[in-house]
C-alpha cells in the first residue's frame, strides 16, 4: 500500500464508506483520507441515504451483505441521489450472479475482500470493468457451483430468504446456513 496522496486539490472529493464492520471501515477511512479523500462512514443503507442527501459523495464503497438492507438495494438509491456517483460493490461473499447484479444495477465496480486501498481506488477509478475478471478461467467446483446457484437463485427472489429455500426445494433454515459460510474460492 502506497501513501501518495491522490487527491491533492483544493476540495477533497468526498467518499461514502458503508460497512458494518466498524474495525474495517475506521482503518480504510483513515487510509483513504491520506489519498486526500474526505470520507463519510455509514455501517446501514439508512445511515447512507442520510449521510448522501445531506453531502453527496462523488464516490462509494458498498459492502454488499450488511445487516438490514443489502448493497445490492442500496446501490440504486444512491445512484438516484446522483447518477454520475461511482460506486463499488465490496464483498466477501462474492458470486458472480451478485457480481453481474451489482454491474447491471449500476456498479462501476466489485470487489472481493480482502482488498485493500489501492484495490479500492483502482476499482473506483477504473474506466470499465474488467467482465472477464468476473468469470473464472477453471472449471468450478461442485461446491462454487452450489455458492452460485443459490446466489443466481436469491437474486432472482430479490433476497427473500422464504421464495429462495422453496424454490431450491430445501428447508429455509439449511439455506440460512448454506448462506453464512464463506463461499469456496473455486
């Protein structure tokens, strides 16, 4: 991680962090504010909408599963505050029917975690995303495949966890299980 400053001008571009992950929003806050950014924390989408409306950030970073509303509904309320605010989808559930969701909701960008700063930054300002970044070159495993099935399946139901476990013919709670663990990389 490089300690350059990025924006140097005279108004810092202000960023919107939301995360609930108090420990890792503090530490990124402190570190994109030496990139000379001005940054905003928000750990629910409530928290966001308000902090937006009042000061609307030229840029965001959304963690997609939080408590309450997810990232993926949060992301066009914020692009209605502005639609030219660059925001990125932070995950460390990712999928790639949560990824292609994020894209066609109007991401410019998503990432897994960990990712660091410089990650962030270049996702935030990046001309286009990388689509093939986004599909594996491997083969998946029957376990990846399973993670994007029911992730493809969720997204379908617009994260309702009752539709989803009935339409993949399983009990709710064996998909809220499935549902907390971290997907398998491949």
């Amino acid at each position: 991680m490089t300690e350059e400053v990025l924006f140097d001008g005279d108004e810092q571009p202000h960023l919107l962090l939301v995360d609930d992950d108090e420990t890792f929003t503090h530490i990124m806050a402190r570190v994109l504010a030496r990139k000379g950014l001005r940054v905003s924390i928000a750990s629910t989408s409530d928290e966001a909408l308000k902090i937006a409306n009042e000061d609307t950030p030229e840029y965001a970073v959304v963690d997609l599963k939080m408590n309450g509303e997810s990232g993926l509904v949060l992301l066009p309320k914020l692009l209605e505050v502005d639609a030219e605010m660059r925001v990125v989808i932070l995950t460390g559930y990712s999928s790639i029917a949560t990824a292609v969701e994020a894209i066609k909701r109007g991401a410019c960008n998503y990432l897994c975690k960990p990712a660091d700063v410089d990650d962030v930054l270049a996702a935030l300002l990046a001309k286009h995303v990388d689509v093939d970044k986004l599909i594996p070159d491997s083969p998946m495993s029957v376990d990846r495949l399973e993670w994007e099935h029911i992730q493809r399946v969720l997204s379908e139901y617009d994260g309702n966890i009752s539709a989803t476990a009935r339409a993949l013919g399983m009990h709710r709670r064996t998909l809220q299980r499935k549902l907390q663990k971290r997907p398998v990389r491949r």
